[in-house]
C-alpha cells in the first residue's frame, strides 16, 4: 500500500513538473539564442 502511495505521487509530481520544467528550459534555450543571434550579428555589422 505504502509503495503504490508513493508511486502515484511520484506520477503526479513528475507530470505536475515536467511541463514548468520544460517551459523553464525552453525559455532560457530562447534567451540563449537571441543571445547568440545578437552577437553573430553585432559581430558581422
């Protein structure tokens, strides 16, 4: 009983986290690359 608890909680937390965690990282992917956009193009102007 006690290890079915804590799997289903496990579940629910992983698929409660890894939306937020994957949104977190998509924008910092983002920030990162307009970063690097930014200065391959500052540095061709």
């Amino acid at each position: 009983m006690q290890r079915h608890f804590v799997l289903t909680t496990v579940a629910l937390l992983s698929s409660f986290l890894l939306p937020i965690t994957y949104k977190a990282y998509a924008q910092g992917q983002q920030k990162i690359d307009g970063l690097a956009t930014a200065a391959i193009t500052l540095k061709y102007l």
